[in-house]
C-alpha cells in the first residue's frame, strides 16, 4: 500500500500506516522463510537419508494388440531374471514374485512333512581312541569320551523329537475332535431349528383350520339368524296384511250398517208423511221419483 501511496512527509505517517506496514514486512518474511524452493530443499536434505532403493524394473516384452505368440524372451544384457509370466495367467508383475516365494514355501513345507521322521541308530559299539601321540614335554594322558553320556543325550533328544511329533499329532485328533464336536452341535441345532419350524408350521395350520371352522360357524349362524328375521318379518306382514283385511272388513260392514239404518230411516220417515196427509204424499211423489 505504500508503495501506490508516495508519502512526501514523514510526519504523514500515522501510527496506523506504521503498524501495517510492519504487518505488511513479516507477513513477506513468513512467505519467504516458507516459500515452496526452501521448504522442498530442507525437506529433499532429510528424506535422502531415509529414502528407499528405486524398485527393481520389470520391463513387460508382451507388445499390445498383438495375437499370441511363442513367448518373447528379453534381451541378452537383461541383468536380472526374468519372470515366468506363462505359469501365472492373470496377475500382474508385481505379484508374480511374490506368488513364486509362496509356491516354493509351500512346496519346501510339503516336502517336509511328507518326509518321514528320520530316527538316526543308535551305536553300542564303542569307537575305539586314536592312538596316542608321541610325547613332546612328558607324557600325555588321553581320556576315552564318554559314550555312555554321549549315547544317553542322544537317545533323550530322540525322545524328546518323538514327544513332539506326539504332542503334534495329539493336538491335530484334538483339532478334528473339537472340529466334529462342532460340526454335531452345528448339525444338532439345525435339527431343532426344523423341527421348531415344522412345529410352527403345524400350529399355524391347526391355527387356521380352527379359525376358519370359527368362521364357517358364525357363517353359518349369521345365515340362521337372517332366516330366523326373514321368517319373522314374513309372518308380521302376513298379521298386518290380515289385520288390514279384518279392518277392510269391519269398514265395509259398519258402512253397510249405516247405509241400511239410512234406507230404514228414509222409509220411515216417508211412511209417517204418506200417513198424515194424502196431498202431501201426491206431491211428494214426483219428488221422490226425481230422486
């Protein structure tokens, strides 16, 4: 910012542009104690020291896109072995190698255990000493070995190999002993597991063979019982229709009743009127024969 900024006067600088421009000098100064060139040169300095050995190439003499051919074999200055890329189909380089050890391991471990223990004999006959020397500054004893403890050491370090190869074998039929052992108890719990499964299954269908005869009963009930209401509404329609006719009945009745009180009170009264007056009767005729 000072440098955009000429300050002609010192006495222009606050205290503000002082302290930024201080700000501005050791930020610069961090930026250059870790700029990218001395942080790569300081780190480059330590990690030579501890830095692995380049890999060994493997150079690949299949060219691409090409059909298959007798295998290509590398070139006369080629310093290292080559690796044998036809018996491993499939993998890469890299693991072609470590796919060699492991077959050779193997093949080391199975040769030894298909070889048979190897009991060395044991000697009874005693090795008879080398004569003695000829004296140089007096006389030298010679002292006979001890075959006896010799022959003892040797006989407990065969049974020491053959309570190995029993301690061995013992664990493996302990192995297989457990290996059964489990595989019963595996088997065994399978076993229940089906016949839970069956036992469920038969449940779940006495389950359902009682639930639907429970609903076939109440099928069967409902369908008594809509009988039973039919019947009933049947037999009130037969009662109100034979109340409707008796009611018909009694209407027609006391109407016939009335209508014949009516003509016999008509008659009467006609008959009271002929009685009394003979003219009246002569005109009252023609109005009752208008009637």
């Amino acid at each position: 910012m000072d440098g955009y900024i000429p300050i002609l006067n010192q006495d222009q600088i606050t205290p503000e542009r002082d302290r930024h421009s201080q700000r501005e000098r050791d930020r610069l100064n961090r930026l250059q104690m870790t700029s990218p060139t001395r942080r790569n040169r300081c780190h480059a300095a330590h990690d030579d020291q501890n830095r692995p050995p380049p890999p060994v190439p493997q150079p690949n003499f299949v060219p691409a896109n090409e059909p298959p051919g007798p295998v290509p074999q590398p070139p006369l200055y080629f310093r290292y072995p080559p690796l044998p890329v036809e018996q491993y189909p499939g993998l890469p380089r890299n693991a072609i190698a470590h796919q060699q050890d492991r077959d050779e391991i193997r093949q080391q471990a199975q040769a030894e255990l298909m070889q048979p223990p190897q009991v060395l004999p044991i000697h009874n006959q005693h090795i008879q000493p080398a004569p003695p020397a000829p004296p140089v500054y007096g006389p030298i004893h010679y002292e006979e070995p001890d075959y006896q403890q010799f022959n003892l050491q040797f006989q407990n370090h065969i049974n020491a190999e053959q309570r190995e190869h029993e301690r061995i074998r013992n664990d493996l039929l302990q192995r297989q002993a457990q290996e059964e052992f489990r595989r019963n108890q595996v088997q065994l719990q399978l076993q229940q597991q089906e016949a839970e499964r069956v036992r469920r299954q038969a449940q779940l269908q006495q389950e359902e063979a009682l639930y639907l005869q429970q609903q076939e009963a109440e099928r069967i009930q409902r369908q008594a019982q809509l009988q039973q209401q039919e019947a009933e509404r049947i037999q009130r329609q037969a009662q109100l229709q034979q109340h409707e006719v008796l009611r018909l009945q009694q209407q027609e009745a006391e109407r016939i009743q009335r209508q014949a009180q009516l003509q016999q009170h008509e008659t009467g009264s006609i008959a009271a009127a002929g009685g009394s007056s003979p003219t009246a009767a002569a005109s009252s005729s023609p109005a009752a024969t208008a009637s």
